[in-house]
C-alpha cells in the first residue's frame, strides 16, 4: 500500500498494522560514526534493531562486510551479536550490586574473556573515561553522571567493532550531556569504532555524526554530512528540524576560512616580505618553512622594524604561539582564540602545511548568516586540489608567491 502511494497513516487506518521502517537504505563506512535522527515513532530504533536482527525485516538486505545477515543461522547471530556488533541503550542497563569494574568487563565476561585480560581492559576503559581508580567501588557509590561513563567505559571494554547506540545520553541532563557527547568524541578518536547513533537530538546529531540521516514516518527523508544538511535542507521538514541550530557547534574552521595567497617563508628577508605585506595591504602574514609548514605569525609592524635595522632574517617578528587549528575545530573552539588578540588564525593540515586562515570578520560571518557567501565556498573548492596535489605544488605556488612579490 505505500508503495502505491498511501501514506503510513493510511496504512495503519486501512490495515492496524504499523510500518516500523520503509525504503530506509544506506550504507555505514568503517570508523564512521552514522546518526539516525527523526521525531518520536520515526523508526529510529526499529532500523537500528534490524541491522543485528532483533528485528526481523520483512523485506530488504542487511550486508556486514559483504556477509549477508538475513542469511545466518541462529548460532551465526549470536557470534554476531557477541563478537561484533555491541549495543548500548539509553539506561546503560548498569548491575548495581557489582562493581564498577565488573560492570566495565561484563560483556567480555559474557565473551568467555578471562580474568587477567579482562582486568587489563576494564582499566584502560575506566581511563579513557577519566574513571582511574575506581574500579572498586559499587556502582551505588556513584553519581549519575559518573555512573553513565562506567557504562560507555562497557561499550568502549568490548571487542566488538561495531556499536549500535539507541538514545544512549538522552537521560542525561543537558550539562552533562555535552560533557558525554565530548567524551565519546574524545575517545572515538582513538578507538575508531563503527558507530551507528540513534539520537532525537539534532545538536547532538550534528555535533557527532560524521553523516546524519533524518527520519520521518519510518522513511529516510535526508541523508548528507551536517554541513550538507544544514546547507541544503532536503524539504520543508529538515528545514524547520535545523532552524534554532547552534552554528558555533556544527560549523568547522574549513567553512570560514580563507585561502592563503600570500605567505612568508621564513628564510626571507625582512624587506622582501614587508614591500609584499604593503602591496597587498597585510597586516599579518603566515610564516613558512620550505615544505609551507607553518611556523608563526608575522605582524607588519615587528617585520618593519626588523627592515629599519637591516636584518637579513625574519626570525625574531615571527610569533610563534600564534593560535592554529585544523579544518575540523568548531568555530566554538575558535572563537576564544580572539577574545584577547584580533591576529588571525592559522587553519593546518595534518601535517601542520597551511591552508588557510581564519580572521575575526570571517568568524563571525560564519557564527550569524545561514547560508555562505558563494565567494567563500568558490575559493575553498579551489583551494583543495592544492591540497591534494605532490609536493611540487608547493613549490610552484612559492614560485608563484615570489613573483608577486618583486
Ligand atoms: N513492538 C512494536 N510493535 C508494534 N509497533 C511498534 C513496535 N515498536 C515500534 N512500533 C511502531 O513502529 C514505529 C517506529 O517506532 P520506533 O520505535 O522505531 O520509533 P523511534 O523513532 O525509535 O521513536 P522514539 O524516539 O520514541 O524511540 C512507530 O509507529 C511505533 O509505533
Ligand atoms: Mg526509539
């Protein structure tokens, strides 16, 4: 009946039977954290139970690393289940009349792990979640807060690769939340788990997820990363869901940023760099060294008292705790960074080659307007094949640079 067009509405009057989930597909990638988000009774957690069989679908596929799912046998499921993909619901399902530390090892328990390594494991996960020590205690003993990182410390002890995580933080009051929210982000970074998140918390889907999907009446209506959502909302319906979002949380430095054209390597000299400061009208300049990685900052007024007293190097105008980010950070983590200087900040890659800088105006621009100026996005897609490209790119840009400049 939906498939000819009645509505699940419809559906339910016509029939009382419910449809849980419909035509919602995607693919989850490894390491990726996946957020399911939707209105209550969207089908959050019905897709979610389906991709470990707690519910059976009645049509459809579930493919795990290219092994079909709704293939296996009982046994099969429950090494699944066991072995690789873990599940953590909203109260955490913690024993009371356990120890902490029994509590953290209690899926390798179940997993027939013995006593030493589970011993080892359950500590480094009470690590991770800032709990040393504590292992203990009963779980009785412990605040609400701390009793909720003793159950991510159990999701994060297991072996399984894969979480499947239903509305694990929404209990949590708001402060702690975020503090969770962090954390969990803290230690996926080390831990690379497959996540796939269920939340009805669009802050908090945007803050985690790597890709977020929106449901409504148990289908997928957008699918993108945050940014595309917040960008592009697919229809009416994601639109209103993203009106109040917080732009501070979702939007990265890459967003507000703008191409460096101009920057100093640290082996010129003074006068060189300044008449190119004044030419281009710079107050600062992003210092280099031969392979672009950032060293510092130069402001124009040290670099001219530098070329009054004829020095030959740039060294000593270069600041060199001058504020870098990468592409990634949260313009709310960027924002204090101008709360005592108005310098701009430097945005670096992993290997710490500049690629761009972030300046007050840009910053606030990007924390107020909904939508960014096509100039900005324009000059950022040309930015990236830079980035991709060999080494000798780097080179031909310096060349590019000097020329300006004389
Ligand atoms: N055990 C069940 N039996 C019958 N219908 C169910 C059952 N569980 C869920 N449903 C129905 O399936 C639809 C999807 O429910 P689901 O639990 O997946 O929603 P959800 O998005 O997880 O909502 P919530 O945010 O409230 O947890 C709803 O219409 C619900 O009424
Ligand atoms: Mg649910």
């Amino acid at each position: 009946m939906r498939r000819s067009g009645k509505s699940k509405a419809e559906v339910e009057r016509s029939t009382g039977a419910t449809i849980g989930a419909f035509d919602a597909s995607f693919d989850v990638n490894r390491g990726e954290i996946f957020v399911i988000i939707g209105l209550s009774g969207s089908g959050k957690s019905t897709i979610l139970r389906t991709i470990n069989r707690l519910n059976e679908p009645t049509e459809g596929t579930i493919h795990l690393d290219g092994e079909d799912v709704l293939a296996m046998s009982t046994k099969q499921l429950r090494q699944l289940r066991r072995k690789k993909i873990g599940m953590v619901f909203q109260q955490f399902g913690l024993l009371p009349n356990r120890t902490v530390q029994d509590n953290v090892t209690f899926g390798l328990e179940v997993q027939g792990v013995g006593a030493e390594k589970r011993r080892k494991a359950g500590q480094e996960a009470l690590g991770l979640v800032g709990l040393q020590g504590q292992g203990d205690k009963l779980i009785t003993e412990l605040s609400g807060g701390m009793q909720q990182r003793v159950g991510l410390a159990r999701a994060l002890a297991t072996e399984q690769e894969i979480l499947l995580m239903d509305e694990p933080f929404s209990a949590l009051d708001p402060l702690i939340r975020r503090d969770m929210q962090n954390l969990f982000l803290s230690i996926q970074g080390e831990v690379k788990r497959t996540v796939v998140f269920v939340t009805h918390d669009l802050d908090e889907a945007l803050t985690l997820g790597h890709r977020v999907a929106i449901m409504k009446d148990g289908e997928i209506v957008q699918l993108g990363t945050p940014e595309q959502i917040l960008r592009e909302p697919a229809n009416e319906y994601v639109e209103r869901f993203v009106e109040d979002v917080d732009y501070a949380k979702v939007r990265t430095a890459q967003t507000v940023m703008v191409p460096v054209n101009e920057v100093a390597y640290i082996n010129d000299g003074p006068t060189v760099v300044l008449r190119r400061m004044r030419q281009f009208g710079l107050d600062f300049i992003p210092v280099v060294d031969e392979e672009r990685r950032f060293l510092g900052t130069a402001e124009a007024e040290e670099v001219a008292r530098l070329a009054e007293r004829n020095e030959r190097e740039l060294g000593s105008s270069v600041d060199r705790e001058a504020a870098k980010v990468g592409r990634d950070t949260s313009l709310r983590e960027i924002l204090p960074l101008f709360v005592e200087r108005d310098v701009p900040v430097a945005v670096v890659d992993d290997e710490n080659r500049i690629e761009g800088v972030v300046y007050r105006g840009s910053l606030i621009a990007g924390l107020t307007t909904s939508q960014e100026s096509p100039d900005e996005s324009e000059s950022f897609d040309r930015e990236v094949p830079q980035e991709n490209a060999p080494n000798g790119a780097n080179s031909g840009d310096r060349v590019r640079v000097r020329r300006i400049g004389e």
